[in-house]
C-alpha cells in the first residue's frame, strides 16, 4: 500500500508538472502578442510569471526524476520517462529563454509582420499544447497516445511554413531593412519555430513509449 501510495503522488507529480508547462505555453503566447503591440506594462508582467512558472517546473521535475530511482512499479519504463523528461524540458527553456530574449535584445518587428509572427506563435504553441495531454495519458491511457499526438506533427508542419514565409518576405520583400536587421528576424522566427520542433521531439519518445508499454 506504500509502494502504491508513493506511486500515486509521482503520477500526480507529473500530472502538475505538464500543467505547469501549459501555464508557461499560455503565458509565452501572451508574451509575445504583448511585445508585438507594444504592451510594455503586459509584456513585463509575462516576464515575471514565466520566470516563477519556470522556477516551480524545474524543482518539481527534478524531485520527479529523483522519485523514479525509488519507484520499482516504473522500474521498466524509467529510462523512457527519463528521456521523456529531458525532452519537455528542452520545451521549457525555449519558453523560458525565448521570451526573455525579446526583452534581452528587444528586436525590431515591422508591423506588417506582426499577423505572421503570431500565426507562427499559434502554430508552435498548439504544437506543445498537443503533447501535454499525451504525456499525462501515457501514465493512466497509454492506448490513447497515439492519437493526441497527430495533431502535434500537423501543427508543426504549420508553424514550419509560417517561419518560412516570414524569412523569405522578410529577405526578399523588405529592402528597406538593414542585413543586420533581416539577421535579427530570421533569428526570433527560427526560435519560436524551434518550439514546435522540440514538441515534434517530445510526441516522437511518447509514441516509442506508447508501442513499448504495448509490448
């Protein structure tokens, strides 16, 4: 009964953990909508809450990776969660670090490219939302994973175009930016693009894990 109970609280461990990366995903995307319009008020209150979202996910995911040596009932999947968990948090330094850069190197966003860095945004954001409730169904419905995380590889395949299209209008469309200026932007789409690929990466180790526990 100990052994189960102990389980338990890891299980609800977990589950807390992905709600709070879902918390800093929600509080990116306003991030960015606020410094694209120029809320600066906003824009530093999303600052503030995803520097605590961030401090509380990563003390409570290493206390789970240090409960998983103790848990004999996940003794055949620790090597994957442990992988797992490596792979959300690549997810959350990008929030974290992402959004701290705007505020770091405070890039110069045309207005007219403000629709498409937000549908960027959307597309990344989504993409991360998508792998959430596979992570928590792995735990108690592993059976139901493969099918939350299709939409995980749709909404990165989106988010892919969008940061496409902004660095080929931003090169061959606006002549009047400076190289340096160009440089900048490539690199914000291609931060943000990167978080629908580290959430491809994460959907990716929960299908392995999701055919393993089948086995």
């Amino acid at each position: 009964m100990f052994g189960l109970k102990k389980t338990n609280k890891l299980i609800d461990d977990i589950d807390r953990y992905f709600d709070l990366m879902d918390q800093a995903v929600l509080v990116f995307k306003d991030g960015v909508r606020n410094y694209l319009y120029s809320n600066t008020n906003e824009f530093n209150e999303n600052l503030m809450k995803m520097s605590a979202v961030d401090s509380e996910a990563s003390v409570l995911r290493k206390e789970i990776e240090n409960a998983l040596y103790t848990q004999t009932a996940l003794v055949r999947s620790r090597a994957d969660i442990m992988r797992l968990f490596e792979k959300t948090r690549n997810i959350t330094s990008i929030l974290n670090d992402s959004l701290f850069q705007f505020e770091i190197e405070t890039p110069f966003i045309p207005k007219e490219l403000n629709p498409e860095f937000m549908k960027l945004t959307e597309f990344s954001t989504l993409a991360v939302e998508a792998v959430v409730p596979a992570a928590k169904a792995y735990f108690k419905a592993p059976d139901t994973v493969p099918d939350k995380i299709s939409r995980a590889y749709f909404y990165e395949k989106e988010a892919v175009r969008y940061s496409q299209s902004i660095k080929r209008t931003v090169f061959h469309n606006m002549a009047s930016l400076k190289l340096s200026e160009k440089f900048h932007l490539r690199y914000f789409a291609l931060h943000i693009e990167n978080l629908a690929k580290a959430a491809e990466n994460v959907a990716d180790q929960l299908a392995v894990m999701a055919i393993r526990r089948t086995l």
